[in-house]
C-alpha cells in the first residue's frame, strides 16, 4: 500500500475557495462604510475643536 502524497485524509488536494463572491463583497461594503463613518467623525471632531478654540 502506498501512501500518497499531498494532504492527509480528508482533505482535498485542489483548495477550497475561502469566500463566496457574495460574502467578500458585503464585507468590503461594511468595511467602506465604516471607514466613511470613521472619516466623518474625525473631520466633525476637528471642526468643532477649530470652532471652540480661542482665537
């Protein structure tokens, strides 16, 4: 009995894809829109600090 070569028992020689088209792209919607959202509170948080400082 030979053994073969490649992964061990169970597994499949050719990789599994990682992630359904559909499941990377809502990811990539949440991460811009988070992103968007960081953006904006920090430009809000900047203008205000501008706003209240004594001139």
């Amino acid at each position: 009995m030979k053994r073969s070569r490649g992964a061990g028992p169970g597994f499949a020689d050719t990789p599994a894809p990682v992630a359904s088209s559909r499941l990377t792209h809502a990811v990539a919607a949440s991460l811009a829109i988070a992103l968007s959202v960081c953006l904006m509170v920090t430009i809000t948080m900047l203008s205000i600090n501008t706003l209240t400082l004594p001139a």
